[in-house]
C-alpha cells in the first residue's frame, strides 16, 4: 500500500483546509482506496526532492 503523505499529488487545499489528492480516482480505483485492498496507486509519484540530485 503506498504512503499518500509521500506522494507529490497530495497537496494541501487552502478552500477545504485539508490535503487532497491532485489525481480524479475512478470509481473502482476510489473503492479499491478506502476498502483497503492492497491497493497499489499506478499515480503515486515520490516527493523526495534529492531524487535525481542522487543520480547524478
């Protein structure tokens, strides 16, 4: 299961006042999301910053 805190898609939304993902999940995906069922985002992207400084 992927860590939304560390995805570049969650984002804080200052008009909800709470963080939100950028990405419109499908109906089965959102299902798949709050059931729990080892569900893997084919979206989440790593918010590590030194990422590609690491590669070079």
């Amino acid at each position: 299961m992927t860590n939304c805190d560390c995805c570049v898609n969650y984002v804080y939304d200052d008009e909800y006042d709470c963080y939100t993902c950028l990405v419109n999940l499908d109906e089965d995906e959102m299902r798949r999301f709050i059931t729990g069922d080892n569900y893997n985002c084919p979206y989440f992207r790593n918010d590590d910053e030194y990422e590609l400084a690491r590669k070079q």
